[in-house]
C-alpha cells in the first residue's frame, strides 16, 4: 500500500510479542494438588474385570448357581413374611392378620394329620374298641375342624372390618380356615407370634 510516496506493509508486526507463559496451576490451601478425575474414568477404575465363560457347559453352570442363590434369598424372604417375596395371595396386611391370629392360638386342625395317622394305627389294632374308635372318630375330627375353620372365618372377617376397612377383605375367612388346618411348622409364611401373644 502506498501513502506519500512510500510503501507502509498493512500485515507486519508492529512489536515484537513476548512468548505467553504456561498456565499456572493454583494450589489450593488444604487441596489435594491434583486435577479431579473425569468420571468415565473414575467408573473404568472401579468396575471389577468380568472373565467370560470358558464354554457353553460354564455358563450354564453359573447360570444355576445365580437362579438357586436367588431362589433361596425368595425362600428366606417368603418365610420372614417380607411383601417383596410373598405370593399374593398372601401380600396386604389383612392378609398378615389372619396369619398372625391364628398362629397365635393352638387349633384342632393343625393336628388333624397327627390323629389321623393315629387313627391308620388303630385300626391295625384287632380290638374291638379300637374299631369302634376307627369308626367314629375320623367323622367327630373333621366335624371338629369344620366348625373351628368356621369360626375362625368370622371371627377373623369382624377383626378385619374393624381394623382395615378400606383393604380387600375377600377371601380372608377361608384364608384363616385353611392355615389353621396346616400343621404348625410347616406353614408358609412362617409364623411371626408365638401361641399365646396377643394380636
């Protein structure tokens, strides 16, 4: 470019600039003096190495081991009587007190299979009293026990009207009738009272 007779450069450096210095890395008081790390990789560090199965019959074996881990986790969930792990025929807490009412007294039905077995034995017996009993007691225990089941069933819809009447209480009567007939140790849930607490 021209200006008076002379050539001016328009693209030159007027001064010379000094190099920048590097970015200063300011410590904190009481910092841990380094760059936090990216959490993609903070992840990559924690994540534990996953071997691969080396064949087909691995992989199924592991398989097993992870569907009995977890069938015994249910097992023991469903036997502590925790929601998570309960049928539902089982679930809601109208439910938990037909359990806990009844497994809070002794009842007829639960040692219906004892005397029934004592019956069998009876009846191997060649007395004539002991087939008279043969005969007349099987009839007597489940006439026992039905009239206990009924029971139960309305004492335990009454107890569940005036606890919970918002709750679905269908089915509840016959739900206490059926446990009562089921020996003790060997209901599922399990119970959760003693014979004798109060509920």
């Amino acid at each position: 470019m021209f200006a008076a007779g002379r050539l001016i450069l328009v693209f030159r450096r007027r001064t010379q600039e000094a190099p920048e210095d590097p970015p200063q890395v300011v410590v904190k008081p009481g910092g841990k003096g380094r760059p936090t790390p990216k959490r993609r990789d903070a992840e990559k560090r924690r994540r534990q190495p996953l071997t691969a199965p080396a064949n087909r019959k691995e992989a199924y074996r592991r398989m097993r081991e992870k569907q009995a881990a977890e069938r015994a986790k249910a097992r023991e969930g469903m036997a502590k009587g925790d929601e998570r792990y309960l049928l539902k025929r089982d679930k809601g807490p109208v439910r938990r007190l037909a359990r806990d009412y009844v497994d809070s007294r002794r009842t007829v039905g639960s040692y219906l299979m004892y005397g029934m077995l004592a019956i069998v034995m009876l009846s191997l017996v060649p007395v004539v009293w002991a087939r008279l009993l043969v005969l007349f007691a099987p009839p007597l225990l489940l006439a026992l026990v039905l009239i206990e089941g009924l029971w139960l069933s309305m004492r335990i819809k009454k107890l569940a009207a005036e606890r919970f009447p918002e709750e679905d209480r269908r089915g509840v009567g016959l739900y206490a009738a059926m446990r009562a007939m089921q020996i003790r140790r060997l209901r599922m849930p399990a119970p959760q009272v003693k014979v004798g607490d109060k509920v």
